[in-house]
C-alpha cells in the first residue's frame, strides 16, 4: 500500500506534536492504507525521523515542514507488480527569506 501525509509549516519547537497531528490525520482520513500493519509501521519511522532531523537543527530552527510517503508490500516482502517497500522522509526550512 503506498501512504503518503505532510507536516505543515511548523515552528521547530512543536515540530513533533506537529508531526503526531499529522500521522493522525493521515490514519483517519485513510483507513484503508494507514491501517494495514506495515504502511503503519512505515508511518511510524517515519514521522519519528522527522522529528529526529528537526531536533538536531540541521535544516534551522524557525519554520520547518516535511513531506512522508512510501510504500509498503505485506510483510515487507517484493511483491510481483508492485513497488519494492520504500520510505521518503524530505525535512525542508520553510522560513521565508
């Protein structure tokens, strides 16, 4: 199943409630592909490395947003016409200059 939710401009300091409002959205608004196990546990990872890099600073510490999406096969396993299992986590500075 592929998945895929943002995490809107943020201040860094509620990046992290930020991002758990978003998987939660995501969740409810998809049931159907959010609650199979493993794009669940995709979403997971990834939202947790979300707030992982927005911790460290390394994209700046004023407004950052992110972009989450992959794509899960049943138990993580290539599935014949389908996509390998993938995770994209993309973290950007959205101050304005």
């Amino acid at each position: 199943m592929s998945w895929s939710f943002t995490v809107p401009p943020t201040p860094a300091d509620s990046f992290g409630a930020a991002a758990e409002a978003a998987l939660a959205l995501a969740i409810e608004q998809n049931p159907g592909s959010m609650g199979v196990v493993e794009t669940a546990e995709q979403a997971r990872a990834a939202v947790d490395l979300s707030i992982l890099l927005v911790a460290t600073k390394a994209v700046g510490s004023g407004l950052v947003q992110a972009s989450l999406n992959g794509h899960a096969n049943p138990e993580h396993k290539p599935t014949k016409g389908f996509s390998p299992d993938t995770i994209t986590v993309t973290v950007l500075n959205a101050d304005k200059a």
